[in-house]
C-alpha cells in the first residue's frame, strides 16, 4: 500500500507541506505549499509566483518521512472453533452469567489446542526462569507456527477450512447468528464489518445462507428494578440515527438472500416503534435480556403482538469483549496466548493500539431433533502497530 503525496518545490524561507492526494483536491492551494507570499483572497487554483512546481511521491506506509514512521493495521481475526465438540468447561461466577465468559473461555481454549496441535515439542534450553510466568512463555510454542498471516489479516489460531461443514444438508438446520458491534470501532466501518462477520460464519458452516441474523449495538441493556422503568431507560440509550444508518447492510444481505430474517437485541417499546418507522425491511425478531427485571414489560408485548414481531429472551451480554480482556488474552500472561508483546517483562511479540470491532456468534440447530450441532465464536480487532 502507498500514500500519493503532493510536494510542493519553493523558496527556501517558504514553509514546505505534504498533504495526502484526497486532501489536496479539496483544500486551496495555498494551504497546501506556503504561507508566505500568497494572496489569500484568490480563488483556488491561482498561480503563485512563490511556486515553481508539483512533484507526486510515493510514500510507503512504512518509510520513515522526516523521522516519523507511519503506523500499519493488522486485523486480528479471533475463532473458537465449534465449541460443542470437546470444548471448555465453562465455570460461572454467581452473577456473571453472561456468554463473554463463555467467548473468552472458548477462545483460551482453541489457542490451547492449536498450540499443541500444530507445534513441536519442544525442550529447556537450559536457562532457569524467574518466575512461574516467565516460565510458562517459555514453554509457549511462537505465535507464527499456530497462526498465519494473509495480508493484512492475522488469524488465531489458525483456521483448517477443510475441516469446516456441517454433517446434514443445510436445509436440515436452523442456523442463527448475532453480531455485536463493540463500543469505540468506527460507525462508518460497520456495512464491511457485517459482511465480513457473515462471510466467516458462511465458510465455517459450510452453507451459502443463514435463517436468522440478530444485531446487537453498543449501549444498549434491559436493566431496573422493575420492567416498565427498564423500558423507560431503554428508550433513552444507544444512538437512534447510527443504528438506523447501519441498517441498510443488513437489508442488502437480506435482499440477496444470504440472510432470511432479521432482528435486534435490547430493543424496548419506545426505541422499537421508532426504529421501525425509519427502515425499509423491519426486523422479525427482538431478543432481550429480562434478567434484571424479571418480566418483559406490557407496552413492548403490546407492540410486538401488533406489528408481527417474535420476543426472544437471552443472557448476552452488550460489551462482550472489552480492549482489558482481549489484550489479557492475546498477552504474555500464564492465561494469554502469547500474541502480543509485554515490554515490562522483556518478552516479544506484537506490539501497538488494540481496538475490538465486532464480535458474531453462531449455532447451528438440527431442526428435527432440536439439537445445537455446531456453535462457535469469531471476533475482530484492529491492531496499529
């Protein structure tokens, strides 16, 4: 990848700018090469007799200009795998019965397993550790030999796609998947971040469609001490035109019929009548968590009732992985993969900003036997390294 630059050759007691090439088509000339000299009252595009000439550069991102080296972005793309198929012991803290510990225990343990499946054994080198936990990183295979890299694409573990499939025809299944868009990813990133995340799911279940896709937006929850103050709170939380204008990418994957219908989490009366107002396909379904307050409130039964729609209940959790959690679990700690680098402690591995994007869960259900045949997780990050 490479940046096109505009330099600007002047006067050597002129200023000197370089500005990107989107940036230069849009700003007057004049803040683009000096500012001495110039008669700022001329419209864009008026020759300066301070400039001589414009010479287009190529930059590499990763060329050092005037000292400063430009950061890189790696997408780091998280699996568990199907975890119903000798997958972790999930052990619940009273009041924290939410699916991020199943994610995070889920994907601890298909790290585990790559590392043993696709690494050596490997012996001591001899040198005595300092701690348990410098001790445990020395046993830890490297990242490179359990994961890969494709572009700019990290996957960890390891993906076999060979291995990818459900065991019965499609048509056999009842296939559902919920997308989490996480707090601090950009908004304008989420009709890329819904396909990708749909795309996953698709290759690892072997199917071309999915029955049911439920979104899940930042900010949002069903909590009060009772179901009628939940659903007033509610009516006040997320932000109603960032979630309407992130609709139409889900509409698109139900126009071509990769997704047959369409729902949302944590979506109370209020917020519920005004959404359906503003988007062209309505969603089907409504999941909401009643743990807090007990019972779904009367006016959201109401609503849905009149306009068709199935309430569905759930114990997710909104903020499924937070940036702590997920550099916990790509770190160099005695639970961490090994991923990423801890300076303090002198041990190696990636380094830079950490940001979770989006998070999809996934099941596939037998549908005559009602049987959860296959469930797993897949997240992003962006990592500026």
């Amino acid at each position: 990848m490479c940046w096109n630059l505009f330099i600007a050759i002047v006067p050597t007691k002129a200023n000197l700018y370089i500005t990107p090439l989107h940036l230069f088509q849009s700003l007057p000339k004049y803040h683009l090469f000096t500012t001495t000299g110039l008669n700022k009252d001329s419209p864009s595009g008026t020759s300066n007799p301070h400039f001589s000439s414009i010479t287009p550069l190529q930059i590499d991102p990763d060329q050092e200009l005037f000292g400063n080296k430009a950061s890189t972005m790696t997408r780091l793309i998280l699996s568990t795998s199907n975890i119903m198929t000798g997958g972790p012991s999930i052990i619940r803290k009273p009041g924290a019965d939410r699916s991020n510990l199943e994610l995070t225990n889920s994907l601890r343990s298909n790290f585990l397993a790559a590392q043993q499946d696709y690494s050596p054994i490997s012996s001591s080198n001899g040198n005595s550790p300092d701690s348990f936990e410098e001790e445990e990183s020395l046993r830890r295979p490297p990242a490179s030999i359990w994961t890969t890299r494709d572009g700019s694409d990290y996957y960890i573990p390891t993906i076999d796609w060979s291995m990818s499939g459900l065991a019965e025809e499609p048509s056999q299944y009842d296939i559902t998947a919920k997308l989490f868009y996480l707090p601090g990813a950009d908004v304008r990133d989420r009709a890329q971040h819904t396909k990708d995340a749909i795309q996953l799911v698709l290759k690892e279940l072997g199917v071309d469609s999915i029955n049911l896709l439920i979104v899940s937006f930042p900010g949002m929850s069903f909590e009060g001490d009772c179901e009628w103050e939940a659903d007033k709170k509610n009516s006040a939380q997320g932000n109603d035109e960032e979630e309407i204008a992130s609709w139409p990418a889900l509409e698109e994957l139900y126009d071509h019929g990769t997704v047959k219908k369409l729902g949302l989490a944590e979506y109370g009366s209020e917020k519920l009548s005004r959404f359906l107002n503003k988007v062209r396909i309505r969603p089907k379904v409504d999941q909401v968590n009643v743990k807090d307050c007990c019972n779904v409130p009367p006016p959201l039964l109401k609503l849905a009732k009149l306009e068709n729609i199935e309430l569905l209940v759930h114990n997710d959790c909104t903020n499924i992985l937070p940036s702590g959690t997920l550099r916990e679990l790509l770190g160099q700690g005695v639970r961490g993969a090994g991923v990423l680098s801890e300076s303090k402690r002198g041990l190696d591995g990636m380094k830079g900003d950490l940001l979770p994007e989006w998070v999809v869960k996934y099941t596939a259900v037998v549908r005559d036997r009602g049987v959860i045949e296959n469930k797993g997780y897949f997240a992003a990050a962006q990592l500026r390294e």
